[in-house]
C-alpha cells in the first residue's frame, strides 16, 4: 500500500522543499544500510582486525560502491514496477524460481535472526543481565514497535537504533592507530593464505545479504515511493552505503588498533571478549557502555530489518497480505511470519552458546548464495522494468562485471576456508 505522505511529495523548487523531498524519501536505503552493520558484520570486522591487522581495511572501502550498484538496482526495481523482490520473481520468472529464491531468504534470515539475538544476549551479559531477560525484553520491544505502528513510524524507530552504532566509530577515533602499520598493512595482502580469504568471504557476505534485497524494494514499494523521487532514493542508499562501511572500518581499526601485533591474534570466541579487546584504552565502565550500545543498537534494526524482509518475501511469494499499512487482523499471515522469526530467534539463542564463530560462518553462507541472489537482481533489472530504466549499454556491462567478480571472490574465499 502507499504512503499518502510520500505520494504526496511536493515537487522540487526552492532548496528549503528539496529538503522537504528528501526527509520525506529518506529511509528505506538508510534503515537497510544500518541495518548492514548487525552483529555479524560487528564481529567479522572485529575478527578481521583482531587477526589480520589492517590488511583487510582497504576491502571495506572498495564495498562501498559494489553495495551501492547492488543496492541501487532494488530501488529501481520497487521504484518503478510497484512490486516487492519476490512478487517480481513470482511475475517474471515463475512459482518455482520465486520458492528458490524466498527459500534462499529463509535460510539467510535465521542464520542473521540467531546472530542479531546473540548479541543481545550478550550485551546482556556484559552488565550481568540475564539471558532470558534480555532476550525476552528484546523480542518483546521488537513485536510492539511493529504490531503497533504503520510502516513510517517501525522506520523511525529503525533509524533511531541503528544511529547508536555511530558509537563505533567515535571509540575509533580514540583508539591508538599507528600510521605505518595501518600504511604497511594496506600495501600486504596475503593472498595465499586460505584463513585470510575465508574473512575476505566473511567480510563480502557482511556487506550483501539476501535478506537486505528483499527488504529495501519492498520497503521501497510498501513506502509509496514514486518515480519522480528516483533520484533522491538513490542518494538516500548511497549515503547509508558509506556509512555502514565507515562504521565497518571503524571496527577494523580498533580491532586491530588493540589486538593485533604483526601475527595472527587468538578467535575471539564472545560478544564479552570482543568488548574488552575493542576498549582497553577507554575504561571497563566507559568501554562497555559504548559497545554494548553499538552492538545493541545494530542488533535491534537489523533484528527488525531481517524479520520484515522475510515476512514480505513470504507474502509476495504466496500472495497473503503483506505491508505495514495493514493492521494486524488484516493481514494476519503477514505479523505471524515476522512473529515466528523474532520469538525463534530469541528461543533459539536462549538455548545455544554465543558464539561468535557463528556470526563468522553466517556471513561466509552470505557470500556463497551471492551468485543466486545477485543473479535474480540483475535477470529482474534486465527483464522486469520498464524499457527506458532496465540495465543496458555500458551500465549493464559494469554492473555484470561487478557481481561476477563479487560473486566469484565470495564464493572462492568461502570455499578456501573451508576445504
């Protein structure tokens, strides 16, 4: 359903209304990008500095357009066809291919769900709050923001969390950086060593998730957005798309700031040992706090983030309602499916160690179904939009090239690591 707010976007003119245009399209690239930055993505970058010094820093860096082109592609798609990721699938490429692509969403959302809740549980921890509690006040918050609120507010609120991840990259700013090793580790890279290509692996599927596909052209579609706000739209995703990679380095940084001595550093093995590695320099009391609101604040939009895109994906594979704008008892299978994946999640990791291997290994699955997911994205792109916007000359060239090479440095990274 559209958002008679954003419909109603008042077109450009004076400077003052053209940021009118942009606070009123703002959201659906920003949330997503936000969301980007989860507890996995905290974690791999952390492992990445912690166990490779700032070899991996420059990747952070070349991600920041490959998401954007990725991303870029979503809201052109939900801009101008109207239609979520999977409903589009469904359309254009039939039933069976829209089931294969959802059921690939399936399996990245609850590898994302247990990540995002295992690092609820244990920011929980670090101030002696037990699992149980912190999971069921979670779980809780997350089912009243969106059992209650239409889709602008649930992005407000999204918004806000995510912004508390903004603590990493002030804790990177204190951290005690030495020039010629951040200089001596951008001009390494060791390209035969297989543990540091299964983090490459890692550190790609931080960055494009499956599920953040699904989310931002539906998003995108659920807002209302129109043609005219294109342009704005793309801005909006390629500012979050610096963002959630300066956070991701600024996480690199102190990592490997405080851990890192020239060799391999031990796995960080819990949210707790990530957090007194990260803020040694700043204190238990001030180090901990600031974390804990980092990871916190991550793990609650990504939490909201993941669980939305399954419960549209679902929706627009099976046709039941599926949209913010709907209340509960309107679109019943819509809430039950975001429902499942919260109280899962959080029963799930109440049950489990917290592990920060499995946030690792999650973003290594991430990078292995990159070439199906990113494979979809571009066949819609070439084949669903209309004849003026769909990919060619040039443009189409690129963007092939790009999730070629991404696809295949994902998938090989993630298999060296493994075999």
């Amino acid at each position: 359903m559209s958002s008679p707010l954003v419909a109603s976007t008042p077109r450009p003119g004076l400077p003052a209304t053209r940021w009118k245009i942009f606070l009123a399209v703002l959201g659906p690239g920003l949330v997503v990008m936000l969301a980007d930055t989860d507890v996995g993505s905290v974690l791999t970058a952390a492992q990445s500095g912690a166990q490779w010094g700032y070899q991996l820093l420059s990747l952070q860096l070349i991600l920041i357009p490959i998401l954007y082109v990725v991303q870029e592609l979503t809201v052109r798609l939900g801009i101008f066809t109207g239609k979520g990721h999977g409903e589009l699938i469904r359309e254009t490429f039939g039933p069976v291919w829209a089931w294969v692509s959802v059921t690939g969403l399936a399996v990245a959302t609850v590898g994302a769900l247990l990540t995002e809740f295992s690092g609820v549980a244990g920011v929980g921890e670090l101030f002696g709050v037990p699992r149980a509690w912190s999971l069921t006040l979670a779980a809780g918050f997350l089912l009243v923001i969106v059992w209650t609120g239409s889709y602008r507010r649930v992005e407000r609120v999204a918004i806000a969390l995510g912004l508390f991840e903004l603590v990493f990259i002030w804790v990177a700013m204190q951290a005690p950086i030495k020039s010629h090793e951040l200089l001596a580790g951008l001009a390494h890279v060791p390209v035969h060593d297989s543990g540091f290509w299964y983090l490459v692996a890692a550190n790609i599927g931080a960055v494009i998730m499956p599920w953040m596909v699904f989310y931002q052209q539906s998003a995108v579609s659920d807002k209302g957005l129109k043609p005219e706000q294109y342009t704005v739209a793309r801005w909006d995703t390629a500012f979050g798309a610096v963002l959630t990679q300066v956070v991701m380095a600024a996480v690199l940084l102190v990592a490997a700031a405080t851990l890192w001595a020239g060799h391999l550093s031990p796995p960080l093995n819990t949210v707790g040992q990530v957090a007194q590695a990260l803020t040694p320099f700043l204190g238990q009391t001030l180090g901990h706090t600031l974390f804990g609101l980092g990871i916190l604040g991550a793990a609650m939009v990504a939490a909201i983030v993941v669980a939305l895109a399954a419960a549209w994906g679902f929706g627009e594979v099976t046709g039941y309602k599926h949209s913010l704008e709907y209340r509960p008892l309107e679109a019943p299978w819509f809430y039950i499916v975001f429902t499942l994946g919260v109280v899962g999640g959080a029963l799930i990791v109440a049950l489990v160690p917290d592990l920060v291997a499995l946030s690792v290994g999650v973003e290594v699955m991430n990078a292995l179904m990159l070439p199906l997911v990113l494979g979809f994205l571009v066949a819609l792109a070439v084949k669903a939009l209309p004849l003026e916007h769909r990919l060619r000359g040039w443009y189409l060239w690129m963007v092939l090239a790009v999730v070629v090479l991404t696809s295949g440095l994902g998938v090989y990274g993630g298999l060296s690591g493994v075999f």
